[in-house]
C-alpha cells in the first residue's frame, strides 16, 4: 500500500496556446507560454491510494466518482504510468488505485481548472511510481489536457511544440524568484453563459478559420521569441505588449471560426478598454489584459502598480448591494491612492452596475508542483479504505 | 443657372472593404461586393445649384452647413468635376455652386450613410456638368467615401480594388431584377458608444494587423469568387454562408488590431446566434447576418423567409413599454406564422429586456442613383436664392 497527496498549480497563458496537429498526442500547432499562478491562491490537490486491496481503479473530482474508463485521456495518462512502472517499482496485477481531486477555487468561476487537474493527477501518479523526470511528467500530463504539461513548472513556462510525444513539453524560462514583481489580478466575470468548450473550439477552429495556419505558421514564434526577450530583460512594457496582440489575435481567430466562437462579452470587453485608458494615461504599459477560452479577464501587472488597477476596476464594477467588489489573495492598502481626475471620467460614464464581476484573485507567480504528503494525514483526501473522506 | 435633385442609395456589403493601399485615392487592399438597397426605405438625397449669382461654394448637410474647403475628399471630388467639367459645359470662373443633401433615415441610426451621401454628390454634380460615364462618377465617389463608388449601380455591385485611380472602379454583378426574392433587414441597435470611425480603424489595421495582409491577399478573392458564383445561380445557400464568414473575418481582423477594435457587442452577437440557431433548426440557411463599422446587424434573406425572421427578432428583443419592435420598409403578415418549439425555448431564455433595437428597416435590392428633378419644384432642397429651404 503506497499513499501519495500532491498539489499542482494553474497556469494563465500569454502566448495562446489553439489548435492542434495531433489530436490523439495533443501535439499543439504552436508554442505558448504562460505564468504558473501562486498555489496559496489557486491549486488542484490530488491523492492517490495503490493496493490490492482495492478492486478496482476509482477516481473522484470534487466528491463527484468519474467513470475512469470513459474518460479517454485519464486512461491515457494511467496507462502510460502503468507502462513507465514496469522500469520502477512495478504495477502488479492485483493492484488498484484510488484518485481524489479537488481545487482550492470555485469550478464556477470559469477558470480552467484542467490544466492544474491534470497536472496534478499525472505528478502524482509519476511521483507515486517513482518517475521522477519532469520532461516525462510534462508530456504525461499533456496527453491528459495540452496545458496541463506547463502547470509542472514554476515561474514562465514555454509549452514546445515540438512533433512527437517526447518533444511536445514544456521548458521553464524563468523561475517566480527571478522576476518577483510580477502580479496577476483574476477578475472572475459573473456570467451564466454555457461556453463552447476549448477542445470542440479549436477543432472547429483549425476546420474553418483561414487565419488560423497563417497565425501558427508566421506569427506566434514572433510573439513567443519576442515575449522570451522581453522576460529575460524584465521588459514589462514589452511583455505587455505582446501578451494583449496575442490574446487579440487568438479572439481574432476564434471570430473568424465559422460559426464564430465569441468569449469575450461586454465585460470582458470593458475591462480591455479600461487598461489601454490606462495605459494610454499614464503613457506606459502599467498593465496587460490577457483572456482564455471564457469572459474573464487575467491582468498582468507589476506590484506596485496594483492598488492603482484594484481601484480602478472597483470603481468601475459597483456591487448591488454597496459594498464593494471582493478581492482574494494578495492584500493592498487602496485607501491612500488617488485616480486621476480623467480617468475617474472616463470610469464615471462607463460605470458598471450590477454585479457583473464575482470577485478578483489578486496572487502572484509560484513553484511547480509539490507532494504534501506521502502517508495517511489531514493533508491527505483519501481515507484508508480508499474512499473519499467527506 | 442651372439645378438638378438627385437621389442615390445606401448599399451593404456582403464581401467587406476594409483598409487601403493608397490612403489619397483611396484605392482598397481587396475586392468587395454589396447589395444595394431599395430607395424607397434609404437614400441620400442632393440638390445642387450651379450660378454666377452665387459668390461662393457653400454646403449644407441635413440642415447644417458644412465648411468645404475643411474638408478634402469633398474639395477632391468637386475639384475632379470641375476638370472634367472643361470638356462638356464647361466651369466659369464666376459660377459658384449651392449643394444641400439629406438622408431619409436618421442619422443617429449609425448606418453608413457617407456611401449614399457621396454617391448622391458625385452623381448630381456629374449629371449637372453632362458627365454621364458611370465608371467616371463611380470612381469620382470613391473619392469621396470609398465604398459610395458601389452606390453608383443598383443590385448587387462588385467594386474591383485596382490600383489606380481609373481601374479601382464598381461593377454591377446583377441588377435588382434578377434576384428579385433578395430581402434585407437592417436591425438598429441602441448603442450610444462613439465607435471607432472606419477611416482612422482601417489604417490602424493597416498598421498593426498581422492577420489582415494574408486576409486580403488570400482569403478575399476566393470569397468574391465564390460568392459571384452563387449570386450568379441564385444560390442562397452559399451565399449566406461567405456573407457570414466574410464579416466574421472583417470583425477577426478588427480584433487583430492593436488597440482592438470593437463593433460588435453583445446585442449584435444575440443575433449571430439566433440567425445560426434558426438556420441550423431548418437545416439550411434561412438567413445570414452582416455587420459593418458597428453594431447594427444586417439580415440577408430570401422573402419567403422574413416573417418568421421578424416573429423570432421580435420575440427576443422586447420593448420596455410593452409595444412590438417596429418594422419600416416593407410590410409583412406575420399573425399566422408559428415559431418551432425549440425555437421559442432558445429565445425565450435568451431573451433580452429593455429597447436594445431601436427599429428594424425591412427592405429590398434597389436601382442605382437616379435624377429627380432638373428644375426648382418641390423635389429640390434649395430655394432660388441658393440657400436651404427649410
């Protein structure tokens, strides 16, 4: 019997990753990069259960059992553990394991959360069989969900594409220590929208959009080449830069998919132009907008230019109830901040009522994945007899 | 002294015009293709005065008088006439023209009324001066307003980029009698946003879109092709589908700027999906939308087709005061059509609440520009000492 707890972390693209070459390896057709966000705000937690004195594989994901065997892709990254086993310590016939998941951050916030699930499942499950090399894990985790293989590396990850399972992994650029200022404000949009889903997207996507392979093809190694530079000089005016041409363009081919996909709604949208109001003010690059396969927005930012952008954006987003929008995570005092005469304007007309933000998780980048625990404790979210404890 | 009253229709494309190759004579970066439209429901209409009592050229625009030495693409156009006025009745230096131009639908409607508006100038300034060339008052338009050279032929109008100021000229691909089933609804959106105007967007583009280069250079004149062909078998079916895909791509490209531009909003975009709900419910394409420079949508579709279009628009946008969405133009029995179960479940639950359309202009395919009068009758729009009636 071997017991294992592990946490992983969610990562928040600047280069998109959309399309792919290979759908059964999700071989993607591009590189991306991405920020790997702080696990004290956002993380997946796993614990994986091995013996035979379980009858069978059984996993749960938020106190809700999943049904292992029609889940192709948790098939994949199992038996391509079991096979990997054979050099280690072995996966005997006669024994089972046992998965609980569960995320630190609410599954409704439209945050993707497979790309910290995957990770976290594929490290722990590696972990568990004493598979140790990271370039295994990354592409493992990348059969499960293609961005979970940049969520087992800390600080900014580029995802290569590469062209086969061993060379489509992710590489880090630079670790969270070497560029600490960097902040990332979540602003989790109240929407009730059923959106299509990234994998059904970007199928219909590489379909449809003539855009799509001209992006792949000629732009996005300018943008992940340029972006690289940008880091490893700390050019947050650049990094900016490219980050919001990039989230464009990925909603620019996302439009032009027949029938269009569309992500970004009004919200989304006015937080877009609040930023280049900001930055247009200030006459520099105080922050980037960068928006996934949904209407939130991910803000990239410096951390002195944070209390500055929270006041902003709770001007603009009243609550019904009068108190103001909550922020999670990383605290700062506002209260001595003063915003411009002008861009208090520019906020008072384009004012916001109604709710139409949750809430902002303020956080920063973090670590990779790490094991909590590899006997029965509180970490752990198994009980003995391979069930749930809740 | 001489008078003469002109008017000239507004016209929608359906292959998009946007960004030039050579910003004075405005000559485009790629084909583009429109409907024109009846004017009965939208038009431009000019009257110009042309008179050695009149001390100056002076102009009037919906009642308010607009300087035209401020402006040069209306000194541009007046100048060109005045050169090719030499070799027909001639332009003495002691004649001065009077001009005062008025659309029939509101301008606050935000629906291109420069294309009619230039159309209508050209055309009656030419006729004035016995120019009577179409491709000569088609090319003197496109200098006014680019997409006004299209406003000089009725039915559908292809106008061919070129690349020079003779070759980038509007042709007629059929008249309005040979597609006679062709309907268009213009659906006003309440939006009190300044957009981006289309000339400043266009160059912007221009400037920063990677995406819009292989746009028109790869993907525009399969379109135009494509969509000729189907105009040519009268084949709905696929020329919804360009029209849909083409503004869809002109919408990608104005995403791909830096900074986006934005013209669709979330009103527009509850249309893209009723439209490729209701033709996915049938099977085949009922409709097809079209968007330019901002958020009112325009509906393609084939006659038979409009009730239950107006039935389901109507169902989803709901007036604040309890009445129904208005209808002008072309008037429809719609008491007797039922709208499918599903149909009614999708809206309803879609539904939007409180005056987010103004109106909807039903309308059809119409001739081009046409004279109406050459003498002071009721028709004209100056009095007889050259100022405006009203």
């Amino acid at each position: 019997m071997k017991i294992i707890t592990a946490q992983a972390p969610v990562n928040i693209a600047v280069i998109k990753y959309w399309g792919k070459k290979d759908e059964n390896l999700i071989i993607p057709l591009n590189d991306s990069i991405s920020g790997t966000l702080s696990m004290e705000h956002l993380c997946a937690t796993t614990s994986i259960a091995f013996s035979n004195e379980f009858d069978s594989n059984r996993m749960w994901l938020n106190n809700v059992e999943v049904k292992i065997e029609d889940n192709k892709r948790l098939v994949r990254c199992i038996e391509n553990v079991r096979k990997l086993a054979e050099s280690t310590i072995g996966w005997p016939s006669d024994h089972h394991i046992r998965i609980c998941s569960k995320n630190n951050f609410p599954t409704a916030a439209g945050l993707a959360s497979s790309a910290a699930g995957y990770a976290c499942l594929c490290y722990a499950l590696c972990k568990l069989f004493e598979i140790n090399d990271p370039k295994i894990i990354s592409s493992l985790a990348r059969l499960g969900s293609g961005s979970a293989c940049r969520s087992i590396y800390g600080g900014i990850v580029r995802w290569i594409a590469g062209y086969d399972h061993q060379t489509s992994i992710a590489r880090q650029v630079i670790t969270e220590n070497e560029w600490p200022e960097i902040r990332i404000l979540v602003c989790v949009v109240n929407d009730h929208r059923k959106d299509t889903s990234s994998t059904f997207g970007m199928q219909l996507s590489c379909q449809t959009s003539p855009l799509i392979k001209y992006r792949a093809e000629h732009v996005v190694l300018e943008h992940c080449d340029q972006i690289t530079k940008a880091i490893m000089e700390r050019n947050f005016e650049k990094f900016a830069e490219i980050t919001m041409k990039d989230s464009n363009q990925f909603h620019a081919i996302c439009q032009d998919t027949y029938p269009p996909i569309r992500y970004m709604n009004d919200i989304s949208w006015s937080i877009v132009n609040l930023i280049h109001f900001i930055n247009n003010l200030f006459g520099y690059n105080v922050a980037c907008y960068t928006f996934d396969a949904g209407p939130n927005a991910c803000i990239y930012c410096l951390d002195n230019n944070v209390p500055i952008l929270i006041k902003s954006i709770r001007r603009m987003f009243q609550k019904s109830d009068g108190t103001e929008l909550a922020i999670n995570g990383i605290t700062y005092q506002t209260d001595q901040i003063n915003i411009d005469q002008k861009l208090c304007d520019y906020i008072d007309i384009r004012k916001r009522m109604g709710d139409d933000l949750k809430y902002i998780i303020s956080t920063r980048l973090g670590s990779g994945p790490k094991i909590l625990s590899n006997q029965y404790d509180s970490n752990c979210l198994l009980s003995a007899n391979g069930l749930p404890k809740n």
